[in-house]
C-alpha cells in the first residue's frame, strides 16, 4: 500500500474551520499573491474555482474555464482573484493570478510570466502570444514592491497527458522555474485530472491514497520540472458537479494549505532580508 501523505493521518477537513479567521504574521504585505501557470487545457482556471467552491461550500464559476480541448487558451487575460470570507467585504488574505496557456506554438510568452513573478505585471492585461509586454503598456508597474510580486508559484500540470506533453512546454515551464528559483519563490505542482489517468480513482477518488498509477504520475512530474514529490498535491477539479464533494475539499484544501504556509514563509524571509 502507498500513501503519499502521512499513513496515520491523511488530510482532512478539520483545518477548513480557522480558515475562516486567518491572519499572517508579518504586515509588510496584506495579501499573499500566488501565480497560476502551465498548458492550456491543464485546468488553472478549474483549480481556482475548485479553490473558490471549497471555501464558499458551493458551487462557483468565477474564472471561466473551456471544457474541451481547443489549440488556443481559452483564458486570455491576466487577471487576479480574491477570495471572499463569510462576511460581506470580507477576504482571506491571499489571491490567486490566472495567467493564458503555454503551447507549442504560441501561447502567452515566457518573458512575460517572468515580468508577473517580479510583480511587473497588473491584473487586467491581455496577453499577446505574439509579443511581450512594454514598460510603455498602461499595465506594467515600473517599480513592483514585495506586495506587488508572486509569493509562490504554482504550476498546474495534467496527470492524463503529462507522459505526451511537448517539450518545448516542458522547456519553458522548467525555464520559468529556474527563474523563480533564483527570486526565492517557492514552487508546487498541483496536479490535475487524476481521475481520467486513473479508473480506480475514477470510481473512487479516496483511492487516491493507494493508486500506484497517482504515484508514478507524480514521479513523472518531478522529473520534469525538478520539483520535489513532496511539492506535488494530486487534485481533481470541479468540473460536472452540481453540489460540493468532501473528498473533492479535502485535496483541494489540503493543496492550498501548503502554497499558503510556503508564501507566508517566502514573504518572512524576504522580509528579514531586507
């Protein structure tokens, strides 16, 4: 038997209730920010909404996702989400930035992801696969703060086709890696449509534990991209469901809790560096 978390204690949703209450340590940023990127079609969009719908116990379409495959992104601006507490005006204290698909032959372009991680880039820009942004654009920030830039990065890769992807996506999205390595922002891997990769966990999305097939996409991954195993949160993304699903939450919840302790650990540290 696998278990990729701990054996004795698998995630549960006994942390979804201080959620409603978070509240970081330091205040040189009030909102952590965390980047989306990947192919198109790997399901950003879908995992923010998934993120939404666990939080909000319903079921959401803020960020509007395609549900077939098409050679063009189906989200073509950058745009920045909050997420909403209980109480009107109220939000939690992070944001998620949906950025358009990598492809192989166009695709929103490597050096503009780049001006995201430094923050260069403000909600609303419409990406051009044919150009970069300028400084000249009313949507480039010439002097970025640390709570203008990313605090973690999250890639969002496909279990079903991860084996077939083009290396050329794989080259950027390794590219795009190294360079946030080199800001210190920490990086995971949520890794999407396990249940189309896998029909034990199709018929039973608590089998994601034992799935011998999860476990070796996973390893997949990390050979990819370099990211460690333990980086890599295996999800299945709302996509035809009416009503909210627990084991759905669970992942989902237990994905975000990590990217939320790395970008808080990310912005300390850059707070104490300075």
């Amino acid at each position: 038997m696998w278990l990729f978390r701990n054996p004795e204690k698998p995630p549960s949703l006994e942390f979804d209730k201080p959620w409603r209450s978070l509240d970081w340590k330091n205040s040189e940023v009030g909102t952590l920010r965390i980047l989306l990127h990947g192919p198109q079609g790997a399901g950003k969009s879908s995992f923010f909404n998934s993120v939404n719908n666990a939080l909000q116990g319903r079921i959401t379409t803020r960020a509007l996702a395609h549900a077939v495959e098409t050679d063009q992104s189906f989200t073509v601006k950058c745009k920045t989400y909050k997420v909403k507490k209980d109480n009107p005006d109220s939000y939690f204290p992070f944001n998620f930035t949906d950025t358009a698909g990598m492809h192989e032959s166009g695709g929103i372009k490597m050096d503009d992801i780049i001006k995201l991680l430094n923050g260069h880039i403000n909600s609303g820009y419409n990406f051009n696969p044919l150009k970069r942004i300028t400084e000249e654009d009313p949507k480039y920030n010439k002097n970025p703060t640390l709570k203008d830039r990313i605090h973690c990065l999250v890639a969002v890769l496909p279990a079903n086709t991860i084996s077939m992807m083009d290396d050329n996506i794989i080259r950027q999205m390794a590219d795009v890696r190294k360079e946030a390595r080199d800001l210190g922002i920490p990086q995971v891997i949520i890794m999407t449509k396990v249940d189309e990769s896998c029909q034990l966990v199709k018929d039973d999305l608590t089998r994601i534990y034992t799935s011998k097939t999860i476990k070796q996409k996973m390893e997949e991954c990390s050979v990819k991209l370099g990211i460690p195993v333990s980086c890599i949160y295996p999800v299945k993304n709302y996509h035809e469901e009416r009503i909210s699903d627990d084991t759905m939450d669970i992942l989902i919840l237990d994905a975000l809790k990590s990217i939320i302790n790395f970008a808080d650990d990310n912005v300390e540290d850059q707070v104490d560096s300075d």
